[in-house]
C-alpha cells in the first residue's frame, strides 16, 4: 500500500468526520484543556489503523472514527482516575510557562509585553473560573475558529444559550481587565 494512497484516504476521511468527531468529544469531554489531545489521538490511531489494515478496511469511516474517540475518552479518563489514586493532580496551574513570542527588537517594549502578559494571564484564570460549558463555548469559538450555530449544534445547546454565555463571559472580561 502506497502512502499516497494512505494519506489521500486519511485525508479523505478527516474532512468527512471531523466536525462531528470534534463536536462529540467536546461534548463528552471532562476537561476543555484535553479536547485538543483527544481529537489528535483519535485521528493518529486512525492513520496508524489505515497502514496496518490498507485503505479498503475502513467502510464506514463515521463509525470507525466515533468508536475511535470513543475509546480515547474512556481510556484518558480512567487513567486520569487511577492515577489520582497515586498522586494529587492539580489541574488549575501549568506545569510549563510558555516561552514569549519573539518580538522584533524596534517593537519590543518591556512594559507593553509585560502587561499583555499580565492582562493574558488574568483572562486565563477568569474563564478557568468558569463553568466548564462556559469553557467549551470558549475553547470552540477562540481556539477553533467555530461560528456559533456550529457549536449550538455541537453542544446541543440553543443558539441563544451560547451567545449568551459567550458575550456574558467577554462582558466580564472587558469589566474585570
């Protein structure tokens, strides 16, 4: 099997399922930070699956991607859960700073990145505060580039009800920063 044939195959599939794969691990998902790990994962497998089986393996790509995700969710959350056993999580902090973006040496100004820093940080911490719905309707419409019909429907939520949230939540943040 060429990986050509592959890589056209996966692609294939992605554009077909991805919207839905993502919208049914937001939906089930504990936690907004691992969306994005989930959703890798359950199409990383797929690939793999793809080179071990061929192209021809896979007929019903939406129902091979979903189970996929589906076991993503279950095996992340009951690690997650037999690890709290040994250890304490802490899942409000980072465990890494992120390095700052490069600036050009005319454009540095050392107060100016310090206060984007700082205002950045505190938008962080004021939606983490939010309830985790909150988050996800964040998550979609910021780091997705989702319009809001497209996460009503991927939250099974009305299309007010995310609107409200989302301009509620920037409402506050204008307020608070």
């Amino acid at each position: 099997m060429s990986n050509t044939a592959i890589a056209a195959r996966f692609d294939e599939i992605y554009n077909s399922t991805s919207k839905e794969a993502l919208a049914f691990i937001t939906a089930r998902c504990g936690r907004t930070a691992d969306i994005s790990d989930i959703f890798q994962e359950t199409y990383t497998d797929l690939y793999t699956l793809l080179i071990k089986r061929g192209t021809e393996y896979v007929t019903h790509e939406r129902a091979l991607v979903l189970r996929i995700a589906k076991r993503k969710l279950s095996k992340h959350y009951s690690f997650l859960e037999r690890l709290k056993n040994f250890t304490s999580i802490n899942y409000t902090k980072d465990n890494k700073e992120e390095d700052p973006p490069e600036h050009e040496a005319a454009d540095f100004s050392t107060e100016d990145f310090a206060v984007d820093h700082i205002m950045l940080e505190n938008a962080k911490q004021l939606i983490k505060s939010k309830p985790e719905d909150v988050r996800k309707i964040f998550y979609l419409k910021y780091y997705m580039g989702l319009s809001i019909p497209e996460i009503a429907q991927m939250l099974s939520l009305n299309e007010s009800t995310v609107k409200n949230k989302l301009y509620r939540t920037i409402k506050e943040l204008r307020r608070v920063l």
